[in-house]
C-alpha cells in the first residue's frame, strides 16, 4: 500500500513539474513581448499555444499495477484463513501426540498413511500445514512479483522525472539569464 502511494506522490510531482514547464513557456512569450517590439508583433501573430492540461509526455493517469492489485486483494482474502491456521495464532490441539517417534519412522517407511488412526490423523495434518505453508508462499511469491512490477513502474516514472526536471532546471536558469539582460 506503501508502494502504491509514493506511486500516486510521483504522478503528482510528475504533474506539478509538467505544469511548471507549460507556466515557463508562458513566460517566454511574456520576455518576448518586452524584449522587443519585433518579439510582441511575433508573439500578437504566432497562434496562442492551448490552454489545456500540461503535456504528460507518456504520463497517463496513475494506477498501481494489476498485478499487484491483484496480490494485494488475493492476500486480504487469505489474511483470516491464514490467521486461523497459523501455528502460532491458534490453539493447538497436543492430544494426538502419544505415539513415539519409532512409532513414526517405521510407518512412514510401509505406508505414506498409516492404519493407526492417530499416526493417519497426524499425518493428515502434517500435509494440511504443507498445503497451507504452499498457499502461504504462492501469496508471498505473488505479492513479491507484483512489487517488483510496480518497482519497475516507478523506476521508470523517476527516470522521466529526473529528465524532465533537468531540462525545467536549464530552462529557468535561461530564462533567469534573459530576465537579468532586460
């Protein structure tokens, strides 16, 4: 959740810093007309540019990726069933637990379930606790695969940025320059 909005924080910056270059342009129109004459008559003629929303140069709306939606949605579904499965968050039932480990080993070598009830129902929850830890990682490992996904996103987002503001950077310091000479 973190992710998605420093995602939605860099859509906005990468806004603001859109909207700040479309305001610099104005600007030049502006230092133009007061240049020169030559610059007013230029800029009267010259067809006023649009006044609609600053140019996103690839930019579309900002929504986290699907992928992580997705893992994220799948992971609050699972998030109660894992709760009351969790080793650690139930209250675990030790009355099956009078077999010795002998017992054990030479079961498990003749027959993957045992005849013996208790040997049966142990080893029934044993793969139960595996499916879920399979579960547990199949959620972990798509949550991680989505993360890395919006990562990515927004590497590319502050690649954009840092280009943008660079050029915004040079910009302002021209203009500044063409301020002081007037």
């Amino acid at each position: 959740q973190e992710l998605v909005r420093q995602g939605e924080a860099l859509k906005r910056t990468e806004q603001m810093v859109d909207k700040m270059d479309q305001d610099l342009k104005t600007s030049q129109r502006h230092i133009n007309s007061i240049k020169s004459v030559w610059g007013g008559l230029v800029n009267y003629f010259k067809a006023k540019p649009p006044e609609s929303k600053p140019e996103q140069n690839g930019a579309p709306e900002y929504y986290a990726n699907s992928r992580l939606k997705e893992a994220m949605m799948s992971s609050k579904e699972q998030e109660s069933k894992y709760q009351e499965s969790h080793p650690n968050l139930r209250k675990l039932d030790n009355s099956d637990n009078d077999f010795s480990k002998a017992d054990l080993v030479s079961s498990v070598e003749r027959d993957p379930y045992p005849k013996n009830q208790q040997l049966r129902a142990y080893h029934q929850k044993i793969d139960t606790n595996l499916d879920e830890m399979s579960s547990g990682l199949s959620r972990l490992k798509n949550l991680a695969l989505g993360l890395q996904t919006e990562i990515e996103e927004q590497d590319d987002m502050l690649d954009r940025l840092t280009r943008k503001v660079e050029t915004l950077d040079i910009n302002i310091k021209n203009t500044d320059k063409r301020v002081r000479q007037l």
